[in-house]
C-alpha cells in the first residue's frame, strides 16, 4: 500500500515459449510467461489476463517480434473491446517484423486488459514479445 492508502499496481511480462509461436486457426490470448514484476498481483501469467484490483487509470504497452515471412501482429483488449493494435504484412524480402503500441485506459475494478493474437498470424516468444501496464491514479 502507498501512503495514501491506494494499492500499487505494476506488471511487466515476456513470452519466453522458446521461439516462433503461431500461427494457429483461431484468435489466441498470449500468456507471458516471464514476469519481471507483478506489483499487486494482477496480472496472470497462466491466463494471460491483467485483471484491475481497483478503479483507476492505467497505461498498458505490448511489444512483438516475428519473421517476416508470414503474417505478425497483435491486438490489445479491454474486456471484449478491441482497444488498439499493431500489425505488419507478409512479404517475401522482409527478414523481419516487429510493433508495439500504448495505450491509457480508464478501468474499473475487475476490467480485464489482454493481448491477442488474431488467427494465422505468429511472434517470436524467446524474451522479443512483451506485455507491461502500471497503475497512474
């Protein structure tokens, strides 16, 4: 707890799953495997969920790398709303791919915040993909 009495709130994540990781068929919740930091433990690293312990404003930032020789990108959620995203195409001479995006939310308690990646697309997941967000107020 801070001296005014609101819970701290701070996470930072990587996937580290060993290398390329996708495509799948379907839409899949990365679940960052690594975590650096998880102040308030509101972050889940099994599910890949950030959950909010309480109502607040909250900056989130995610992070990829992949090949390029076939479809990269990744979406960041806030319960089922698609908030922002990131996203390269596949082409023949690019070697590789790689994006981020941040964001500001304004979260009530028990919003949940992810990252997802959409069908047929992949990441790199040996510590290049990341998932960090921190409480503002």
């Amino acid at each position: 707890m801070c001296e005014t009495g609101k819970t701290k709130v701070a996470f930072s994540a990587s996937m580290n799953k060993g290398g390329a990781y996708g495509p799948f068929n379907t839409d899949v919740t990365l679940g960052y495997n690594k975590v650096y930091t998880n102040i308030g433990d509101a972050y889940n690293s099994s599910t890949g969920v950030f959950t909010a312990p309480v109502k607040g404003v909250y900056h989130f930032s995610f992070f990829y790398h992949a090949g390029g020789h076939s479809q990269s990108g990744l979406r960041l959620y806030k319960n089922s709303e698609m908030i922002v995203r990131t996203s390269d195409h596949q082409s023949i001479s690019d070697g590789a791919d790689n994006g981020g995006n941040g964001v500001v939310l304004q979260l009530q308690q028990g919003d949940q915040v992810y990252v997802s990646m959409p069908a047929n697309h992949h990441v790199w997941a040996a510590d290049h993909t990341t998932f960090s967000g921190f409480q503002i107020s």
